[in-house]
C-alpha cells in the first residue's frame, strides 16, 4: 500500500543530512512531490540547518573533497553570485549580507554625498536596498529608508551602520527581515524593513550607551543577535523576538592577548561560546567551549566544558558560522605558500578538513543553503 504523504514527512524528517534527503528526493515522483512542497521543506530546515557549502567572496568557493558538504557544493558550479541582473545603480552594488539563500546588496556610497571615486565612509548612512535570490534569478528593491527615519540619526554622530538581514520569525522561504544598525557616538539606532508589511517599521528601536560600542562580528543564535564589543569583556545582544537590547558579561579571555570568539547555539536554548587558545597545551591550538546557564543561586554563569583538539602544526582564527558549522582558518606553521579550512560539526564536535586556498585569506561571507533542487526560491 501506498504511504500517505503525512507519513512520508515524518520519515523524511528523520533523514540525518540535507545529502539523503536529495537522494531520497530522486527515488521516484510521489518523493519528489512531498520533499519540494514549502511546509516540508520549512519543517527540515528547522530540524536540520542547511549544509555549509562554501565562502562566498566574488565567487564561491566550494567545500572540497572528502568533506561532507563537497557534493552539494558541486552542484553550485556555474552559478554567478554577483547577482549581474540588478538593474543599474549611480553607485556600485555591494554585498552586505547572506543568509540562507538570500544576499543583501546595497550601493557601496550614498548617492550624491560625494564622488564615486571618494574612498568608503562608516558615516555615510546608506538607505537603498536590494535582497536577491542568485540561484534563481530574482530580486527585490527595497523602498528607501524614509527621510522622517533618516532623520532620526544625526550624521555627524555615525560611528558605524551595519546592515544585515534577520530570519523572519517563523523559518518561511519568502519571508524575510532587513535591519540596519548605526552605531552613533551616544546611542544605537535600528531600523527594521518587514517584507510581511512591506516597508520600513514606524518605531525604530533605539539603545543608549556610554560612548561609542564598537563591536566586532556579529552571530546569531536562539532568535538573538550577538556582538562582541572590542573590550573583550561584554558582547551585545539584540532579542529579535521582542526587539529589545542588553548586554552580556563574558567570562575574563584564556590569555593576555584579545580573545578570538564565536557564539553559537547550545542545548535548552543557551548560548554557547567557542574561543581559541594554545594554553592547554604548548604550542597545540585547541578550541575552548563554555554555555551559559544559571547556577545554584540563579545568576549566570559561563560553564566550561571539554578543551577540542585541532589538527596540529596550524596557527587558527575563527572565520564565522553558518550551517551548523563553525569554519576555522588554519595558517601553516611551515608553509606560507597555502591556507587552509577546517570546519567543526556543531552537533557532532568533529573537526574536518573544508577547504585550501592559495596565501591568502577569503574575506567573504560563509554560504549554507540546501542544494539544488531542494532550495526553492526565496522571493
């Protein structure tokens, strides 16, 4: 007898690898309909992040063999990441984000501030955006941050404007968030776009600080966004689920120099901190791990749990996170001729080769999405 498709997702939602689930996807057409319809694919994604597949500089650079995303990561050969199907703009379009599947462009100046020769200013407050689909060729042009909005920041004041995009809420594919963040010199102001409403929030959410918060890379993890400020010694968090700020004392670094750190999801919705250090053992670089959870008193604590070793004879910075994977940079210690990856299995702790370039690093964005055809469009 036939299994009802109710039936098929359950057990297609056990398949442990965004990989099974493709081969399951060309086994026959009664598969094939159940794995590509928009409820299914939602309900996977939760449970299974998708796959790491590369660096996203220009082009993408592939997971390579034996690394378990190096399949899926072929069948992205040919694909053009610059998204050439933007309509024109004054000024060039600039990536400033990815996330699952999506890209976030903007001009790289204000139009009319100052020449398109003139060198990139933190100050300028960009207010036009676009959020493109690269593998199936669509886009989306956001309506101009309004001036009454605009207005809100005194330019003089920007520090820093960072914009990003934000999942929805609900994991749906066509649903999607762009906030901007602009660091000003006694406050921080947020702007939302909603593609439910589509426009620009009314309400911008607004944080005061003492002074300037600069901060370093920003993860994301548990609905909250996370910043490491350059004192090492808080990190700022933005709650998109009630759209609020706070900041979070971090545990002192292993070490005199600036901690390099992550933040990921831990179990029981914690945070969870990755930060490196070659104190555990001469010269051997290891990954610290600690979650954040309450103590017997009820106040938070950092606690820490096994040191993970790392491949030998490597010197290592953290490169970011994206599906389900922490990516480390690995400078050889006898060779300055190459570069190489190393991803660690967030669910699995297994440390695994990614990737090699030539002496230089990628600076670009980590790229996670389901492989095609199981990547439906995003707008």
């Amino acid at each position: 007898m036939a299994l009802p498709d109710e039936l098929l997702e359950e057990i297609f939602l056990r398949l442990p690898a965004a990989a099974d689930l493709a081969r399951a996807f060309t086994a026959c057409v009664s598969f094939r309909r159940v794995i590509t319809g928009h409820p299914f694919l939602r309900r996977f994604r939760v449970l299974h992040p998708p796959p790491l597949l590369g660096i996203l500089c220009w082009d993408l650079t592939p997971a390579q063999p034996p690394h378990p995303s190096a399949a899926a990561a072929a069948t992205l050969a040919g694909a053009d990441f610059s998204c050439p199907f933007l309509p024109p703009s004054p000024d060039r379009w600039y990536r400033r984000d990815v996330l699952d599947g999506c890209t976030l462009f903007s001009p790289r100046f204000k139009a009319g501030s100052h020449s398109r020769n003139s060198m990139h200013r933190p100050s300028d407050l960009v207010t036009e955006f676009a959020v493109c689909d690269p593998l199936h060729r669509r886009y989306l042009l956001l309506p101009a941050l309004p001036d009454h909005l605009a207005d809100l920041v005194h330019q003089p004041d920007i520090v820093e404007r960072e914009p990003f995009l934000a999942p929805p809420g609900d994991s749906s594919f066509r649903d999607f968030r762009v906030m901007c963040l602009v660091r000003c010199t006694t406050k921080l102001v947020l702007f939302v776009f909603s593609s439910c409403a589509g426009q620009w929030l009314a309400d911008p959410i607004t944080f005061d600080v003492f002074g300037c918060v600069a901060a370093l890379r920003r993860y994301y993890a548990h609905g909250c966004f996370c910043w490491q400020t350059c004192d090492g010694a808080d990190m700022l968090v933005l709650d998109t689920r009630g759209m609020e700020f706070s900041t979070v004392d971090l545990p002192p670094p292993p070490g005199s120099y600036m901690r390099d750190m992550a933040i990921v999801e831990a179990e029981e919705g914690r945070f969870g901190m990755f930060t490196i250090s070659d104190k555990v053992k001469r010269g051997v670089y290891h990954l610290l791990y600690a979650t954040r959870c309450k103590d017997g008193n009820g106040e938070n604590q950092w606690q820490p749990k096994p040191p993970i070793s790392l491949p030998e004879n490597y010197r290592y910075c953290i490169k970011g996170v994206a599906g389900g994977y922490l990516l480390l940079i690995g400078y050889p210690k006898d060779d300055r001729s190459t570069v190489d990856y190393f991803s660690l299995n967030l669910q699995t702790f297994q440390v695994e080769w990614f990737c090699q370039t030539g002496d230089y690093v990628m600076i670009g964005h980590m790229y996670a999405d389901l492989p095609p055809p199981l990547s439906p469009p995003t707008l």
